[in-house]
C-alpha cells in the first residue's frame, strides 16, 4: 500500500485543520491506520491510530478531545480533524498502515512507530499567529 499524507498548512492558535492520507495499491479497511507527527529536535510520536476491522481508536493524551481520526473506505481515506490546535502542535505529520488481521482490534501499541511497516510523507502543520 501506498500512503499520501496532505493538508498541512498555516493555522492560527486555536484553529482547524483536516489532514488526509490516502492510499494506493490496497484497501485501507484492511489496515490499521495511525498518525504520527515529529517537531524539529523531537523524537516521533504517535497520536491516533484506527482499527480497519472494527472502527475502534486510540488517541494520545495531549490531543484527545481536540483531534478526531476518521476513515472513509469508499475514498480510501483516512482523516485526522484538528481542532483547538495549539503552537506546540506544530509538526510535521505522517501517517503509517500494518495490515490486520481479520478478527483482531487494535491497542495502545499502535500508537507506537515499530508497529507499522508502511510510510506516507509528511505534511508540515504550523501552528502560530
């Protein structure tokens, strides 16, 4: 599977973005999808991941309530809505796939970057005023 991360962009403090990952080469309601971000100087870490099988997620605390991860199967799409961004969510973004197996859901393991074995490129998200 092939994965294009976009809709990155300039936002102000308490803004809202949409970042896209759509993929290519597969579907994505056979893969678990996750969203990961790294700021300059920062080690990369995982923020939301969703389960192909069962719809279930996982958000990392500093952006549970303010992002939603969302997929849409006929676009093939997986979306992260940003809302109440802040500076230090500033970071560019990425999202990753595995494929699941059918019958199982997804952990907190998932938001972890060794679990994926599948790339986009990132997407710069800047957040100030």
């Amino acid at each position: 599977v092939q994965l294009q991360a976009s809709g990155g962009g300039l936002v102000q403090p308490g803004g809202s973005l949409r970042l896209s990952c759509a993929a290519s080469g597969s579907s994505l309601d056979s893969y678990i999808i996750g969203w990961f971000r790294q700021a300059p100087g920062k080690e990369r870490e995982g923020i939301s991941c969703i389960s192909g099988t069962d719809g279930n997620t996982y958000y990392r605390w500093s952006v549970k309530g303010r992002f939603t991860i969302s997929r849409d199967n006929a676009k093939n799409t997986v979306y992260l809505q940003m809302n109440s961004v802040k500076p230090e969510d500033t970071a560019v973004y990425y999202c990753a796939a595995v494929r699941q197996a059918a019958g199982t859901s997804i952990s907190r393991d998932h938001l972890t970057s060794a679990a994926y074995d599948y790339w986009g490129q990132g997407t710069q998200v800047t957040v100030s005023s």
